[in-house]
C-alpha cells in the first residue's frame, strides 16, 4: 500500500489513495492503529482515505490515530485539497470535500505550481447542546440522561462560559461543533498547562456522550489567541483546524476578539474568520507533504 505522510501545522495525517488502494472497511480500525503508531508505523495523528464521492469532488474519511472513526479535521481538508491536487485528481482550484456527510468548499492558492496554502469555508458553527452533543445541567444539578431527553436541552439553545467540573476543579466553557464537538476553555496561562493530565478528563467527561476535543486558550489582544489542544482519540495535537475554528467562534461569543484572529499553535499559525452576517466560519493555513512510500 502507498501512503503519503502530510502535515498542516503539526497536525500530520497519514493520506492512502482510495481510488487506488483496495482496504476492506473492517481492517481499516486495525491498520490504522498500526500505522499511526509513532514507534512501530509511520507515525500520525491518524490516517485520512481520499475516495471518489457522488455528492463532491472527493471524499475525506479519517480515523483518529486509536482507530476511531472521526467527522470533521480543519488540517487534514487542507491537506487532502493539496494531495488531490497534486497528484493530479483534479485541476480545478476551487474544490469540494464530504466527510461523514457535510460537505466542505476549499479555494487552493497555487504557488509554482504546488498549493501553497489552502481556505476552507467550515460552514456554519453548531451551538445548540443536544447537536454537539453536550448534556445539559438542569439547576437541580441533574445532567440529561440521553440525547432524547429534551426537557432540559430544550430550555437551552448555547453552552456559554459555563461551569464544569473536571477532576474536582471548576473551569468554563463554552460549547461548539464545527462538525465535531469541541469544549473551549479560556486560560490566564497556557504554555504551563499540565494537558496530559487534564486533557484525558474532559475528553471523557459524562456531559460529553462522544467525548469532546478541548481546546485551552489564552487570549493575547483582540486579533491574536494563544491555544493548545487536547484531541478524542489522539491525546495532544500541535494543531486541530476545527479547534481553532470553534475557538475564535467562543472568543467571539464572549466578547474578547474581533472577527478575524490569529491562531497561534504548537504547530504553527492558523487565521480564522467568522463572518457573523453569513454565520460561515472560514479557515486559512499551510499544507505540507512530508515523505511518501509504501507498506
């Protein structure tokens, strides 16, 4: 099988052809943890198949580096925009990618003939709990049993700098899906943040049924935001472009950024727009190739 390793800030996925490599669906979990082990594989954050799609131009299936099927990744769209470009899948500029259903719109600027950077329209950010999904606490203290309970969800139409306990300390979060479900949490310092103990502890936390990829932000003016993040499945990632989306969407929310901010990472920068007026969320960043071979 041939393989192509790729990274967009840090955030680095193995890429198979789909519309070369036969893989049958049952061993993709198993193969994908296999690979993306950074001691005996490759080494990834995961893998990501690029397959032909009816409803788009290609289709974006990826796997979280425990072999769990995940929906959306801002970094690894840009990257299949590129991988698709150049290896010659397409010659258009101006492209669509489905993953797990929801369609994505992405503009690749050409540098030399290489995409040099890729803008990725995120579509529309998702507040409402019970789509997240994130339970409820009722002012009894009592979380929604399940996603059919409506009783409470319904009282409540965004997750807004609210109080969660985590490991016996109180945080705030407010509460977005950008296609996967993210918990944004505002911190006076990051860069000290012991992430690899926190981390664990909101991913599985009750009020998340999916678990939840959590972001920990310090901001440093009205245009600049500092993040680190913790992803489901992976663990601590240099980079997550849905992360930084749902990100500055909070930031916005809780009146501390303009509309357009810069994301700085572990990985690298990512620049975000949320244009409130067409409530679309839009994403600017690098994409680049690696090394490829064969396994």
């Amino acid at each position: 099988m041939k393989f192509t390793k790729m990274q967009g800030c840090g955030n680095d996925y193995i890429y198979v052809n789909g519309f070369a490599e036969e893989i049958a669906q049952e061993d993709k979990p198993e193969l994908v943890k296999r690979l993306s082990d950074r001691h005996f594989g490759i080494g990834g954050d995961g893998v990501i198949f690029i397959n032909p799609s009816k409803d788009a131009d290609f289709e974006m299936e990826m796997y979280n580096a425990d072999g769990s099927r995940a929906e959306m990744c801002g970094n690894g769209i840009r990257c299949v925009a590129k991988y698709v470009y150049e290896k010659g899948l397409t010659d258009k500029t101006d492209i669509s990618v489905i993953s797990c259903g929801k369609i994505k719109y992405l503009e690749l600027f050409i540098k030399e003939g290489k995409v040099d950077c890729v803008r990725v329209n995120m579509g529309a950010p998702e507040l409402r709990p019970e789509n997240i999904p994130v339970k409820v606490e009722s002012e009894e203290g009592q979380y929604q049993k399940n996603a059919d309970d409506k009783s409470v969800a319904a009282q409540q139409e965004s997750i807004i700098n609210v109080p969660i306990i985590v490991n016996g300390r109180e945080y705030k979060m407010t509460c977005v899906s950008m296609g996967n479900p993210h918990a944004v949490v505002f911190m006076d310092d990051v860069a000290d943040l012991n992430i690899e103990e926190i981390g664990p502890y909101f991913e599985n936390h009750e009020r998340f049924p999916n678990r939840i990829n959590t972001e920990f932000v310090k901001v440093l003016d009205r245009k600049t935001v500092q993040m680190r993040v913790w992803e489901r499945g992976t663990g601590e990632t240099l980079a997550c472009g849905t992360g930084c989306c749902a990100t500055v969407v909070a930031c916005i929310l809780n009146g501390l950024t303009e509309q357009t901010v810069t994301v700085k990472l572990l990985g690298g920068e990512l620049e975000i727009t949320w244009d409130r007026e067409a409530n679309l969320v839009y994403m600017t960043g690098p994409a680049v190739t690696v090394f490829e071979g064969e396994c």
